[in-house]
C-alpha cells in the first residue's frame, strides 16, 4: 500500500527561508524552514493524507501504534528510521549521539532521576542511537565534522600566533576589535599572543601518538567548555587572529577553517565552539556527496540543503555553539576523540540512475533513483542550487576573496537569515576548478582532501556517485520493511506488487511492506529510506 504523507517544515532559527520550498516546489512561509521531517517520529510524525486508508489515524505514529502489522509487517513495532529534508542558512550547535547502550543507559537513568521528557536539562529523549548520514543537494554543504589530525591543528595555530606575535610587535592594529574585550590596545593583543602560545603547548601534546591525540582532546574539550577565565582571552585572540588574517589575504592554506571562525563568531560570541572548530575536520561537500557520522562523531552543519537519513531518534549532546543545554561529562562520556579523515560514504552503483548508500547501521539506507531522459544529471531539483538566503548555490556558495569573511557573515546568527556562504569559504578557484573539499589543504590524512582523491588512492573503498545517463531505463529497488519516498524532480511513477502511485516534486509517499519491491519509471529524481537489514 501507498499512503500519502506530508508534514510542515520545523522552523527552527538556523533554517533557511526559502531552500526547502524551493526544493519541493511549495510555497514558502516566510519563516525559517529548517527541517521537513518524514517518519513516525513522536517529535513530529508525518500527517497521513488520506486517513481513510489508516483506519482513521490522521499521522504515521498513530497508524504505527493502532495497527503495526499493517504498517510494518510482522515482528516489528516501530519504524527505526527518520528521513529530513535539512536547510541551514547558519549554523547548527556542535553536537554528538550516543551509542544504544549508552542511550538505553541515560534514558533509564534520567527516567528514575524523574527528570521530565521536555526538560531544556534532559540529554535522552528516549533509549535509541542516532547515527546520521547526510546527502548534499546544494552545489556544496559546508560542515565540521569529527577531530582532525592534530599536526594540522597546529599548523593552524602556528599562522594564528605569527600574526598575533606581529600585531602585539605593531600594537592592537587592524582586525583586534575581539581581542581588546580582554584587554585594551597592544596589551590585549600581547595577552592575546600568550593565550595562542599556551593553547598551542596544550595542543602539541597530542602529537605523539593516537593515544596522546586521544588524551589531549580529551582534556582540551572539558577545558574548553568548562567555561574557565583562560578561555575568553583564547577566544578573542582566535577571531581577532583569525580576521586579520583574512582580510590581509594571509590564510593561505588554512583560508577556508579562519573565515570559518569568523563566521562562527559573528553568530555566537565568544563561543567556545569557535575554538574547538580548529580541532576538527573543516568539510565541503559537492551535490551528490554524502557523509555517515556515526557514534560519538562531534559535528556542526554550517550552510547548505540536503537530504538527511538517520536513525529514528532525538537525541542530542551538545557541545558549544548554542544557547541550549549543555552537559560536558556527559558530551566528554560520548565522544569519541580518536583523530580520523572525513568519514565520507559513498554510494554503491546498482544500476544506471540508481545508487544507494549503505552504513554500518541496519536502521537505514537511503536509495537515490533516477529515470528519464528529461532529468539532468544530479540536478535533484528545480530548488536544490537555489535559495536567497545561503542554502543554495544561488549567489551562495562561492567566497568572495578576502573581503568574504566581512561580507559572507551578515545574517550568518543564530536566526539563520540572509546570505552567509562567504565566510564559509574562499578557496573559489580550488572549487571551481573541481576540489570537492579542501583540496587546498595540504595534509598527510585524508581530512579535507577531495573525495575523489580519497577513493582514487584507497581501491577498497566505495566508488564515487558517477553521473547519471540520459535516458535512464526504469528502475527496481528491493524494500527491506516499509520504506519512506521523497520526489524531488519532475514526476515518477511507483510501481509494487500489491499497488501503484504517482508522485511529483515535493511529494512523500510511505510504502508498506507488502509492496516487496518498487519499480521506478517517469522523468524525475526520488529518494528512498529503507530499513538496512
């Protein structure tokens, strides 16, 4: 059976005004339209458009609770996925999930500690993982993404401290605004320069080895987030360091992680999060590109639309970058501090036009299918490059030199509103001419060097979504349990073994189990959520 599903936007102040009406090809509210959730989520279950198929139940989790057998055949009693449409202008807290022990763990334990469900304190929502994998729609979507290679981070510090070593040698100059909160004139930038060096001593620790990589980080995020008198100075000597930098054209390699701290401070001053984002993967992934964080991966998206696939959960650890609760031990419990590359995931090419992409996890997978000849290649919709407020490729996503960082931050807060994609970026030429991330970057690990070359010297993993060809034959996808379908271009035709539905851009579909498999025909672009096992 095909039930048709809808569900309004959540709006929160980080969301773009005008990505996901685009995308689907409805009108827009006028309000930040963050994510579009489709599931059975009790945070926001999709509403059942024709509850004369559901017995009456007007929403996916009241049918799920009344009749499981029908919804999700049998042995099964919820939906373990949650599919989203995601859309940020500005950018998101940086935050982590927790594993399934450590969820079931926290969740009892806040029940028998009584604290309520809707309590701003409570971290477990309810007992479930969230491993999340995100899909790019946008020309590029911009993101942090787990701890990177604490060389790099050092090297960053380094430029950092050679320009603050020069502004104290100069006095406060250009560019120390942040800096003389601590302290006025040279002698703010001088304490400013001492606050780098000694963050960079702590740092260096965690050369050694992984284990000491592990340990420093450890220690340095608590430290971070423990709000203590060192960290302001830190702080401000970061953005003041960091603006100078750019705007004097001197962030070379690192161009892309300073103008990114400049508009992480424009949104949340004096954050600690400004500073813990030198600490971690710097991402720009291409339309078509995707990422999968499991467990303990801390990570912020920063700008861009996409299409998000995770585990059906709510739960959240936050870590900075938010007016939201925070709990460090519980955050620092969670992490997981090990250095690693970008964890990219790339799809496995079923059939021309069909790709699916397959994590570790076996809540989800999400399928991408498309047929016709009227469908450009990767073009996943009318609305997916647009977007006059940053979450498109639409005047967005390509830096503006050094000026970028001054211009990109306007409405880059933490409302979300107006065009902030020049100070997430600035390497034009390295995107342009076909980097996917920071090709620009030199490092020894894959952190932030383009997917392409990652897959090009690694033959074991995963090959790269490849384009799809004109006149793309029909298409089968197996289901796994009941399956979610988004359609983000032009107009397809589902076909199973028990029924048949059409659907156009903007419109969701959940199909039940019965249908077995799904045969795709038409001219457009759909996305499917499936169970992964």
């Amino acid at each position: 059976m095909f039930v048709r599903i809808g569900n309004t936007p959540r709006d929160y102040a980080w969301g773009s005004t005008t990505a996901i009406s685009e995308l689907l090809g409805t009108p827009a509210s006028g309000k930040p339209e963050a994510e579009l959730w489709l599931g059975a989520h009790a945070g926001s279950p999709s509403r059942v458009l024709s509850p004369e198929q559901t017995g009456g139940a007007d929403d996916l989790a009241a049918w799920i609770a009344a009749d499981p057998m029908a919804a999700l055949g049998q042995g099964h009693e919820r939906l373990p996925f949650l599919l989203k449409v995601l859309a940020a202008a500005g950018p998101l807290s940086l935050q982590a999930h927790p594993s399934s022990e450590r969820a079931a763990a926290g969740f009892a334990a806040e029940n028998a500690a009584g604290v309520p469900l809707d309590s701003p304190s409570r971290n477990y929502k309810d007992p479930f993982h969230k491993p999340e994998l995100i899909y790019a729609l946008s020309d590029r979507f911009e993101a942090l993404c787990g701890f990177r290679e604490v060389g790099e981070s050092v090297a960053i510090l380094d430029r950092l401290i050679a320009d603050a070593d020069a502004g104290a040698g100069a006095g406060a100059g250009a560019g120390a605004g942040a800096a003389t909160r601590a302290g006025a004139g040279a002698a703010g930038v001088a304490a400013g320069a001492a606050a780098l060096a000694a963050f960079r001593v702590r740092v260096s620790r965690g050369v050694a080895s992984v284990d000491a990589a592990r340990e420093m980080l450890r220690e340095t995020v608590g430290w971070l987030l423990g709000g203590g008198a060192d960290v302001e100075p830190l702080v401000d000597a970061v953005v003041a360091a960091s603006a100078r930098l750019v705007a004097g054209g001197g962030g070379g390699s690192h161009d892309r992680e300073l103008r990114t701290v400049g508009a992480l401070a424009e949104a949340y001053p004096g954050d600690a999060g400004i500073v813990l984002s030198l600490l971690l993967n710097r991402v720009s992934l291409r339309r078509g590109e995707a990422l999968y964080l499991p467990a303990g991966n801390i990570h912020a998206y920063l700008e861009g639309l996409g299409v998000e696939l995770m585990a059906a959960s709510d739960n959240v650890l936050r870590g900075g970058l938010t007016p939201k609760h925070i709990d460090v031990p519980e955050l620092l419990a969670v992490l997981d501090f090990t250095p690693l590359p970008v964890p990219y995931i790339a799809a496995v090419h079923v059939a021309p036009g069909v790709d699916e992409f397959r994590p570790d996890v076996p809540d989800f997978a999400l399928w991408r299918v498309e047929v016709g000849a009227d469908v450009e290649a990767g073009k996943d919709g009318a609305g997916a490059g647009g977007g006059a407020d940053g979450a498109g490729a639409s005047g967005g996503w390509h830096g503006g030199g050094a000026e970028g960082a001054a211009d990109g931050v306007d409405g880059a807060d933490a409302g979300g509103a107006g065009d902030a994609a020049d100070a997430w970026d600035g390497a034009d030429a390295a995107l342009t001419n076909g980097a996917s991330d920071a090709g620009f970057v030199a490092s020894t690990s894959t952190a932030g060097i383009p997917l392409a070359e990652v897959m090009a010297g690694s033959p074991d993993l995963l090959v790269v979504p490849a384009p799809v060809v004109p006149d793309a034959p029909p298409a089968t996808i197996p289901l796994r349990g009941a399956a979610i379908a988004l359609c983000v271009d032009g107009a397809v035709e589902l076909d199973g073994a028990t029924g048949l539905c059409v659907l156009r851009r903007g419109e969701s579909v959940y199909v039940t189990p019965q249908e077995a498999s799904i045969t795709v025909s038409g001219a457009g672009a759909v996305f499917f959520a499936t169970a992964n096992a």
